[in-house]
C-alpha cells in the first residue's frame, strides 16, 4: 500500500510547528521537575513520595519518575521500587514504555 509522505526536513518543520502551536514548550516544567529530582537523596525522594500522598499528588509523582527512567536515564531507587510495585494501573498506564 502507498501513502504519501513528506521529506524529513518538511516533516520535522511540520512537528515543531504542531507542537509549538500546542504549547509544546510546557514540556519544560519535565525538565524543571527532574533537575530537582536528579539531586534528591532516595531518603529524600521517599520523602517527597510521602508528601506527595498527603496531597493527593502520588499519582503524579510516580507518573514524572516513571517518564524520568524512559527520558533521561534516571534510575528508580529501590525503596521507590517496592513503594510503587502495588499501585494498581501504573503498569497499564506505561505499557508503551
């Protein structure tokens, strides 16, 4: 089956247009959030994970660590690990990873 395709330099121009008009540069609170991460201790990434529970913002922690370990080559501390292992639907939700 054909299709029709554009030369990668017209395809790229084409994403960097798409995305800048939906505000692809909010991607920079990603970056934002792994540069303090990255120069967390574990004890004190366990300890942001606890006060992320006591604001309802679990879900989103573990969801930017689990994006860290896909785009930058983070490693989840092990404490991390067995802290998220029994949250339901995480595993769902990075299938595609």
């Amino acid at each position: 089956q054909e299709y029709f395709s554009l030369p990668s330099l017209q395809n790229l121009e084409l994403l960097l247009k798409h995305g800048e008009k939906h505000n692809w540069h909010i991607l920079q609170w990603s970056v934002d959030i792994f540069l303090i991460v990255k120069g967390l201790s574990e004890s004190e990434l366990l300890e942001c994970y606890t006060y992320c529970k006591e604001k309802n913002l679990d879900k989103s922690f573990r969801i930017c660590l689990y994006l860290f370990e896909y785009l930058f080559e983070f490693e989840l501390p092990e404490n991390l690990k067995k802290e998220f292992s029994d949250k339901e639907g995480d595993s769902k939700l990075f299938s595609f990873i």
